[in-house]
C-alpha cells in the first residue's frame, strides 16, 4: 500500500502540471465517454488513496507508534 | 523471389503490417515503431509473455531476406502459422470469456514491465486449441506515467459489451457481430440494460456512466479536445481497472439456459452397438489418413472431435449451431486439453468475406479447406432442416477436405422424423440412392458401412484428384 502511495506523488504532480499525452503512435480513438469515465475513475483513486494515505497517518498518531507503515498489507485498495 | 503478400486484415497500425510469403507468416516493424519495439524486446516481455503462452512466439529473420512491397522494415519478424483463423463472430461464450481474460492478463503482465497495450482488438487474439493467444506484437509499446487506457472503449465494445449480452439478457451477440465487426457499441447495450444491473459497478461504470459521458459529450457541454487529450489515469488506477474486469468477467456464466443439443447424452437416436460401429469407422479413417488439420462440422459437445484426435488428427477445428454445446466441448477441450477449438457455424450462412475492400475478415469457404472432415449426422439439417438441395450440399462438404466421413440419416430415423414432424415432406428425393450418387460425382468411395439394415450410412470418400 505504502509503495502505491509514494508511487502516485508523481502522477498527481503530472495531473497537477498538467502533462499531456503524446499521441505519436495513438492509430486509435479512446472515444470520448471513455475518457471522461477514465478521469473520473483516476480522480476518485487519488482521493481515495490521498484519504487512504491520511487516515493511516492519523492510526498511526493515536497508537503512538513511531514506525513507518512498511509492515501494512491485505489492502487491497480496490477502486 | 515472389513478393510477400500483405494479408488484407492488416492495414490499420501504421508500425508494421503482416505479410504471407510461400507458406510463412512475417511481420514488419516499420521505423517509427522500432524503438518501442527493441525496447519490448530488451526488456525481455516479449520472450516471458511467449514462454508463459500468452504471446504467439516470433523470431527475427533478416529483413532483406524477403522481397517486401513498399519501404523496407527496421525488423521483421516470423511466427508460427495458427491452424485456424477465427473470429469473435465465431466463438461461444466460453471462448470469448477465456479470450477476454487472456487479454486483461497480457494488459497486466506487460504494466509489469512498464509496456501497455495500444488497443483492444479481439481480433488479435487467436487460438491454439481452446488456449487464446495474443497475436500483434506491435499492440505493446511502453507505457507511459499516466496515460489513459486508449484501448478501453474497444475492450468494452468487442469484449465486455457481447458477454454482458449474453451473460445479463440471454441473447447471443454473434450475429451483432458479425454485422458490426468493430463490436457492439456500447450506448446500445446500455439501453437494452435493465435497472437492476445498475446494481454491478461494473455494469454501472463501463456501460451506464460510459454511455452517459459519451451522450453528454456529444451535447452541448462538450469538453474541448485539448483538455480531453490531458485526461490521466495514476497507474495503480488502471491496474485496478483491469483487475476488478478480470474478477468480474471471470464470474460472468452464459445466460439463456439449456439448449436443444446441450443434453447430448440424452438426445441420440441410436443404440450403443451402432454408436461403437460409428466410432470404429470414424477411427479407421483418421488412422489411415492422418489429417494435420480436420473439421467437424455438427461437432456437437466434441465427442468425434476427440476420436479423431486419439486417432492421430494434429488438431481438430469443430463447429456447431448450439452455443450450450459449444460450450460443453470447449470446457472440455480445455479440460482434457485437446488440440480442439470448437467454433460457432451456422452451415447454411457461413461467415462471409466482409470488412475493407470485403477482404479484411475471410469468408468460411476459403478459411475451411482442410486435410480431413467428419460430417455426422449433419446433412439432413441441410436438406430437410434448410431446404439446400442434396447435392449441393454433397459438393459444399466434399469442398472442405480431400478426404472425410459424411453420414446420411434416413427418413425413418426419429431425428429426421422430429425434422418433418410440423410441416409438409418435400423431399421424395432425399434417400440413399441420392446421396451416394451426390458423392460419386465429386469423389470416390474409399470405403462405406450402414450402421443398421436400411439406417444410417456412413460414407468414407476420397476427393478426385486430391489436394484442391
């Protein structure tokens, strides 16, 4: 889970800078509907993952437990 | 040196196409796709996906070695031929099912090594036996950090649109299909959905909101295309995706209850003595004649099929009308893994050539010509069941193979009877004497048994002048 976390930061600075895609070797159109349920789909994942991400830390806080979250498994993290 | 001939279904990536030269099948990787290919390469996926048999495998020849129209290619790859070229328009639940899950676990296999797919087409996956193997090395080119999944709306379209048909609704989306060979689109499916399967979230995402955001952007409030171009998908949210179709697809059961052939067992007209007949004669052909490939049309659940495999046939390619038993011989050609891929026909409207230039996807006449074929108890769904004359018929089956079994069921048989059983006999001309005549003209009789005094013949024939 933890590696998902820190494996999304660059995808949301991506979203954030607003990185386009390049379509050199796209012969195929996505379609319009897939694409806006695709974004939708990438946004509720990064919320959901941010609110994920949040809630650990807050556990986390309240166990006082100072180690980091590398041992956390069996999330499945379904979108 | 002839030239190469470019297969007419190949035209619409512009990285390479597929050539057919003496026998051999070779692909072009063009120049603007050779660095995604050396990369595929490099990365050794293209040989694990291979070895795992989810890849048809492909080796590098020289590129000079043969004379190709056009540029020359940066490389060019062999493969191996497939025995049968088939289509989604052919295939039962069962094999679209396998086939769909085969391709989300290539999707997934490939993000592992930092590739993806550049689309969804069903027509790159093909079979070897009932095992689905994915064809178009060139659909693989690295992924890059959140793009979108280009292939979706395709996916849905030719996978996951005609199995929801089937599975949800009960209706075989076989003759869809073949109609719209790009797949069932997927605004109509949403309409043909009912409340409840909004219940699935995948029903609800991939149809229903798919369906919705489409209509919507057709409307007014349409996006610009500049901003639909940055639309992203975070890795782990598309790996979810296909995960969860997976999981879902791999649920998904034939809907529409028994068929007319799925109770095989309970369905024959015939004693145990004439069926052991049958078998022996149906053994001593494929023993003496060895076809590397043999059809069996009226496969029904594959019990000749897999006689004829055991009998030293290199592989068998079965059709039949009746999807439940289409079903049944595929789950058991996978479970008893036969080299046998049942397949869907309809003998009186056999696929036609369609798609570009009414070349892209080939006919059933010039796909099926093989080495041998079984054709039991077949024919009087032809003559009597369709009404196509008796000789006609005759000629169609002898076209098939040089050599093969054709059966001809009387009259009397109670399977023949259930035929007329509701409308007017037609057919004074339908009888023994007809039909050995039929196949006399076209062939020689190698040999022939009547599995009861006046029942059912059995004729084994050998084609005049052999190979056509």
């Amino acid at each position: 889970m933890i590696e998902r976390i820190f494996g999304l930061a660059p995808w949301l600075a991506l979203a954030y800078l607003g990185f386009g895609i390049s379509s050199a070797q796209a012969y195929l159109d996505p379609g319009t509907g897939s694409i806006i349920l695709q974004a939708v789909i990438g946004a509720v994942t990064g919320a959901l993952i941010v609110i994920k991400l949040y809630w650990y830390k807050l556990k986390q806080f309240f166990k006082g437990d100072g180690k980091n979250g590398a041992d956390e498994g069996g999330d499945k993290g379904r979108s | 040196m002839t030239d190469a001939v470019r297969d007419a279904g190949s035209f619409r990536d512009p990285g390479g196409h597929v050539y057919e030269h003496e026998g051999r099948i070779l692909r072009t990787v063009m120049p603007p796709a050779a660095g995604s290919y050396r990369a595929l390469r490099e990365s050794g996926l293209l040989a694990d996906l291979a070895a795992r048999g989810l890849l048809l495998e492909a080796r590098d020849i020289d590129p000079a070695s043969v004379k190709l129209p056009g540029s020359a290619p940066a490389y060019l790859l062999e493969h191996p031929r497939l025995p049968f070229i088939s289509y989604p328009y052919e295939w039962g639940f069962a094999a679209r099912r396998a086939a769909a899950l085969r391709h989300l676990e290539l999707h997934l296999a490939a993000l592992d090594k930092g590739f993806t797919l550049s689309d969804a087409s069903a027509y790159n996956i093909q079979f070897q036996g009932p095992e689905p193997v994915f064809i178009d090395h060139l659909s693989l080119r690295p992924y890059r950090p959140g793009e979108i999944w280009t292939g979706h709306r395709q996916f849905c379209m030719q996978f996951l649109n005609p199995l929801l048909l089937e599975a949800k609704l009960g209706i075989s989306p076989l003759a869809w299909l073949r109609g719209q060979i790009d797949g069932i689109d997927t605004a109509d499916l949403a309409r043909l959905l009912r409340w409840k399967h909004r219940f699935s979230w995948t029903i609800l995402a991939h149809v229903f909101l798919q369906a919705r955001f489409q209509s919507g952007a057709l409307g007014g409030a349409r996006k610009s295309d500049a901003k639909l171009k940055q639309a992203q998908l975070p890795l782990p949210a598309l790996r979810n995706m296909l995960v969860s179709l997976r999981d879902f697809i791999s649920g998904l059961t034939r809907g529409g209850g028994q068929t007319v052939w799925s109770d095989y067992a309970g369905n024959t007209s015939y004693a145990d003595a004439e069926a052991a007949r049958k078998r022996a004669f149906v053994g001593s052909m494929v023993a003496a004649v060895k076809p590397g490939r043999l059809i069996d049309l009226g496969c029904n659940t594959g019990d000749y099929s897999a006689l004829a495999l055991a009998h030293g046939a290199g592989t068998v390619i079965g059709f039949d009308f009746d999807l439940g038993a289409l079903d049944l011989a595929f789950a058991r050609a996978q479970r008893e893994r036969l080299s046998f891929l049942p397949l869907w026909l309809d003998a009186a409207n056999p696929s036609p050539d369609q798609g570009w230039g009414q070349s892209e996807r080939k006919g059933f006449a010039s796909r099926a010509r093989v080495d041998g074929l079984l054709a039991l108890a077949l024919l009087h769904h032809l003559v009597i069941g369709r009404n196509v004359p008796m000789d006609d018929a005759v000629a169609w089956l002898i076209d098939r193979a040089p050599q093969g079994v054709i059966e001809f069921v009387p009259k009397s048989d109670p399977m023949v009877q259930r035929l007329l059983a509701l409308r007017e006999d037609i057919f004074p001309d339908y009888d023994e004497a007809a039909f050995r005549a039929a196949v006399l003209r076209r062939a020689r009789i190698q040999q022939e048994e009547s599995l009861s005094p006046g029942g059912r013949l059995l004729i084994w024939y050998e084609r005049e002048g052999g190979m056509r």
